[in-house]
C-alpha cells in the first residue's frame, strides 16, 4: 500500500469516526497532493508525498511560532494537532547525532571546507537526507562542520 493509499484509507476511517479535526487536515494534505499532481502532470511517488507533508509541517510550525507572538492560543491549538497528524505520515527520522555523522560523511565526500561550500554540502544533504531528518537540524549541522 502506498502513502497516497494509506492517507486516503485514514481519511475513510476520520469519516466514519465523525473526527473533523483530523478529517479537514487529511482532506488538506491531500488536495496539497492532488494539487501538485495536477500541476505537474505526473503521479506522486512515497517520496514527494513524504516532501509535501513536510512542506505542510513546516508551514505550521511557522504559523504556530507567529500566533505564540500574537498570543492566539486557540490557533495554536489548532496548529499543533495538524501538526501531530501529519507527523504520522512520516517516516522515523534521524536523530542529531546520527544527522551530523551523516553530514560529517558528506562534507569528508565532498572535501567541503569552510562556509562557501555551505550550497554544495545542502544540495547533496538534500538529496540524502530528504524525509529521513529535519532540514533545518540538517543546516545547522552542514553550518557547524563547516566552521571547524
């Protein structure tokens, strides 16, 4: 079964449970996924599903930063419970420390050094490490092995 497959099956079961809130953030992700779909012409894979929910994610974590500052606490709310059932559509991501051994291999691969070679290192962190690990923890690791 794929993701598409699964995400379709959940949103089946959030119906029958009469769960709004977790039916109205599936039925999103999945217009997010029948949206590029449409406007590329081409079948989503596990793989961009996996890049779209964390497109998703991250666009509710900067919400939630910004209604925290505004002190909208029912938004918050709201925002923080998507998050949870998008996150479920991930898969087991890295940890720190297994993030910066990885980044340590590619910068060593690459013979990376210093803060310009910064673009290089993310291209190809991107293209490893993409749904396994939080893009920005995956940053701060290419920005600290690269200033040793």
């Amino acid at each position: 079964m794929t993701l598409k497959d699964r995400i379709t099956e959940d949103m089946k079961a959030a119906m029958r449970a009469k769960e709004a809130d977790r039916l109205s953030t599936i039925r999103m992700l999945l217009a997010a996924c029948k949206q590029k779909e449409v406007d590329e012409r081409v079948v989503l894979d596990d793989a961009a599903v996996i890049g779209i929910v964390d497109k998703l994610i991250k666009q509710r974590k900067d919400s939630i930063a910004a209604f925290q500052q505004a002190g909208r606490t029912d938004l918050v709310d709201k925002e923080t419970a998507e998050v949870a059932v998008l996150s479920a559509y991930l898969p087991q991501r890295l940890t720190a420390d297994e993030i910066g051994t990885e980044i340590a291999a590619l910068v060593a691969e690459l013979g990376a050094a210093g803060p310009g070679d910064m673009g290089k290192v993310m291209g190809a962190a991107k293209a490893k490490l993409a749904g396994k690990a939080d893009m920005g923890l995956v940053s701060a690791a290419v920005k600290q092995a690269l200033s040793r």
